[in-house]
C-alpha cells in the first residue's frame, strides 16, 4: 500500500475531528505521492522545485501515473503548483482505484436506493495497514490527517518527520489546505452579501 491509499482509508474509516472536504483530500493525496515518490527515488526536491528522477515503471499505477506526469523541463515545478495541478479530483481517482480493487464497497439506502452511496471498507489487510499506520501516529500520516481535519495535528510532528524534503513537501500541503479554506471563506461571505442585496438589507 502506498501513502495515498493509507491516507484515504483513514479517512473513510475514522470519526473526523471536522468533515473533511474533497477538495482538502486530494490536496493532502498530491503531497503524499510527492513523499512516496521521494521515497522511491523517483525525484528530489532542488529547495521547493520537483526534480525528477530516471523514469521506470512503479509498481502502482496512481503513483506511476503521477510519476509519468512530472515536469522535465527546468525550471521545474514547485512543490505547491504540483499539489493544485495533480489535485485536481485525484481523491476521486483514489476512491475509484480503491472500489477496482474489491478495499471499499457502496451501500445503498434499503428504503432509498436513489439517494447517494455511503462507502463503507471492506475488511482487508490494506485497512489494518493503514489502521496500524495511523495508530501507531506514524509522523507522515499523522500530519497529513491533521491537514484534511481527521486529528488535531501531533506535538511533535516536526521533529519526528525525516528528512528537509518530506517536511517541505507537508508544509506545502498546509499551506495549501489554508489557502482553499480562505477561498471558501472568501466565497461564502461573497455569497451571504449578494443573498443580502437581493433582499434588500
């Protein structure tokens, strides 16, 4: 399993400490194929810019995707214009990739099969992964979760992630998740005062 998949599962399987929204998700999901990729020796980061590595074929084919869709031209790309670029839907494609593979089924209602599916995990060795993952509060994980609001973020999540790479790249994705939330916020005041004119206050 990679940390995309565990990240998506914990989402599906814990109780929120707020909802999470998809939008924050897919963000969180783009940092984690950067750190996955890391890892795999796929690219370095050059300060914040994604350098890429020698191309071959890795084992997942999310991950090879992204891996396949990496800048190669200088100046490359930074860490935050790849996170809005490749996360654009991408917890969709997770929760596609997931259902392909038997780890997530959709339950419809008995009285209201029209109305929309609720996820539910299968029981698998990929869930009881990522549950060991995420209780064991493995620093990775555990920040990225904090980013998307399934816990409060760790006390000291800095010091026990590894490596200047991995600690820029969920920065990036922090700073991202608070740049889409001042957006909404944004948006929703925009939409209150436009509701406001139209009736007259």
């Amino acid at each position: 399993m990679t940390t995309p998949q565990d990240l998506l599962i914990v989402a599906l399987d814990v109780e929120p400490s707020r909802p999470v929204e998809q939008g924050d998700l897919s963000l969180a999901l783009a940092g984690a194929e950067v750190i996955d990729l890391i890892d795999a020796q796929a690219l370095t980061l050059d300060d914040d810019r994604i350098v890429p590595g020698a191309r071959w074929t890795l084992a997942d084919r999310l991950l090879d995707e992204a891996a396949s869709s990496l800048v190669r031209q200088t100046p490359y790309e930074s860490v935050e214009d790849w996170l809005w670029r490749r996360g654009r839907g991408l917890s969709s494609a997770y929760l596609a990739a997931l259902e392909a593979e038997g780890q997530v089924t959709r339950q419809h209602g008995r009285w209201s099969p029209a109305r929309s599916a609720r996820t539910a995990l299968a029981d698998s060795p990929a869930r009881r992964h990522a549950a060991e993952r995420w209780t064991s509060d493995e620093p990775v994980l555990a920040v990225l979760g904090a980013a998307v609001g399934i816990r409060e973020m760790p006390a000291e999540a800095s010091p026990s992630v590894a490596g200047d790479a991995v600690e820029t790249v969920l920065a990036a994705v922090n700073d991202a998740v608070m740049e889409l939330e001042a957006v909404r916020q944004r948006r929703a005041i925009e939409d209150a005062a436009f509701d406001n004119i139209w009736r007259g206050q």
